[in-house]
C-alpha cells in the first residue's frame, strides 16, 4: 500500500473522529439548552399562577386536577406496591405489630402495601374521589382498613398522641405544599402523632429556583391578581410545586422538632428524606413572624 493512501483514510478517520466529536458536544448543549428551557418555562408557570390565583383556589383547582388524574385510581398502580426507593427507606421499620400513619395516601397504595406486609395502618388523604377510590380498592382486597378524610395539608387532630412508629407523607405531596408555614405545621402535627421517623419525596431545585420565588413575590403585589384565574385555567394546577434542598428540609424539620437523618438525592432514586424526631426529645417550635415564609399569603413575611 502506497504511503499516500495511509496518509488518505489517516485524514479521513480523523475527519470522521471529529465529526463525531461535534456531534456528541452538540448533542450535550441541545440537552443543557433543552433543560434550561423547561426549567424557564416551569418558574413562569410556577412563579406566576400561585399569586394569581390566591392559595385557596388554587388548592381547589390542584384538588381537582387529582380527583379527575386516572392514573391514581388505577388497580395498576395502587397494587404495583411500593417504589425501590421507598422500601429501602421503610424496610426495616416493617415489623410485625408496628403501627404506621400514612398521609397523603392517595388511592391507597402505600396503604395495601404495607397491610400486606403485616403491620398496621392508619391513613388520612385529602381528595374526596382518590379517598373513595383507595377504600373501595381496600375493600375488595378484604382489608377493614379505611382512608379517611382530612383537611389539605393538615395532620388530623385524631392523631394525636397515637404514638406511631413510622409516618408516610404520599409520594411527592410535600412539594405540593407551597406555603413553607404550612409545611412546617403539618410536620409539627406529625411530631405530635409519632414516635419514630416520617419519610417524605418531593422534587429539587432546578437552576433558576430563585427566580420562581421572586416572581410570585413580584405578581403578588399586583392589584387584584387573586381574582385573575384565566391562565391557570388553561394549565394543569397539579403540577405547581415547591422544589428542595438538603437545607430546606433540614430547617423547616428543625423548627417542627425533627432533624434529617436521611436525605437522598441523585438517581435512579427519587429525591426523598427521612426525619427522626430530635434526640433531645423536644416537639413542637411556635412558627415565628420573620421566619416562615408564604409565597402566595405574606402575612408572617420577613419585614
């Protein structure tokens, strides 16, 4: 073979060497571009609406949106048991006897999965039509344990002093709270209701997650804006939520007289925490003016 004809498919193999190179660096900024784009596009939706509409209406649009979503009352999903996530964080609090409080239970999967598993059960959810769906589901799998109503983001009164092992917070409902008082109050609730440890999931911060809140502060101050419902008409209020860091949790857990224990955030697992009431046996911190932050009703907002 001729010296020329080396140096030829020499050249073209590099060619095609940098080619491919480009391609593969193009690939990876369309992806970033793409990312930035939705997450721009998720901060105007959630930035935007909450303060438009006013926190009650739209929780009555996100409840809504759950009561009609098939996908929650479906045998598929509420019997597909519990996410690998999810049993690596309870596995070892399953025992025979241990009582779990499951909130936010939806149609009720979490709730089967763990009376299949032998332990008790107590859950409370929100949505009237997801609440009747997990009973009726429960009912024909020959379980008398009941989902019973509660108010949004309440712990229920009842209970209280039950002295539960172990409390559930439903898959991703944390972040559909957006008031950062109200969370903090739902888990003082808890702290209340248990004794071991509760397990929320919820979705982190995106890069521009200063923005979303700046934004709501921003159209809050508009006059009238939580009479202008037009625009979350046309979107899926089920999807506005609050995104987390470890320091998020960390702090609204500490004023509820929990400390993390567990906080795991990086794939395949979904973003999850695990809180174990404080080691000094204290509950519950009155929620002081300056610290809790509402970003739809600033009430409390820092002065």
């Amino acid at each position: 073979m001729r010296i020329s004809d080396l140096t030829r498919r020499a050249i073209m193999r590099g060619n095609a060497e940098r080619k491919l190179n480009l391609l593969v660096i193009t690939a990876t900024y369309a992806g970033k571009l793409l990312t930035l784009v939705r997450e721009c596009m998720e901060t105007l939706y959630d930035g935007v609406i909450p303060p438009l509409l006013g926190y009650e209406r739209l929780q009555e649009l996100i409840d809504a949106d759950y009561g009609t979503n098939q996908m929650y009352m479906t045998e598929s999903h509420n019997k597909s048991g519990f996410y690998s996530w999810e049993l690596q964080a309870i596995e070892k609090y399953v025992l025979p006897g241990n009582r779990f409080m499951v909130l936010a239970a939806g149609g009720g999967r979490e709730v089967l999965a763990l009376l299949q598993k032998g332990v008790h059960v107590e859950a409370w959810e929100c949505n009237a039509a997801l609440c009747e769906y997990g009973n009726r589901l429960l009912e024909r799998e020959g379980y008398s344990c009941r989902i019973k109503p509660v108010e949004p983001s309440k712990c229920p009164p009842e209970a209280k002093n039950k002295n539960y092992d172990f409390c559930i917070v439903g898959w991703s409902a944390y972040c559909h709270i957006l008031r950062r008082e109200d969370r903090i109050n739902l888990l003082a609730g808890i702290r209340e209701a248990v004794n071991g440890p509760v397990l929320i999931s919820f979705v982190t911060k995106g890069s521009i997650h200063g923005l979303k809140r700046t934004l709501r502060r921003l159209v809050s101050r508009i006059p009238g804006s939580a009479k202008n419902i037009s625009l979350a008409l046309a979107a899926s209020p089920g999807n506005i939520r609050e995104g987390f860091d470890e320091k998020d949790i960390s702090e609204e857990a500490e004023v509820a007289g929990f400390e993390v224990s567990v906080f795991v955030n990086h794939r395949p697992e979904y973003p999850y925490a695990i809180l174990s009431p404080k080691s000094d046996g204290s509950k519950r911190f009155p929620v002081p003016c300056g610290y809790a932050e509402s970003h739809i009703d600033n009430r409390c907002a820092k002065r």
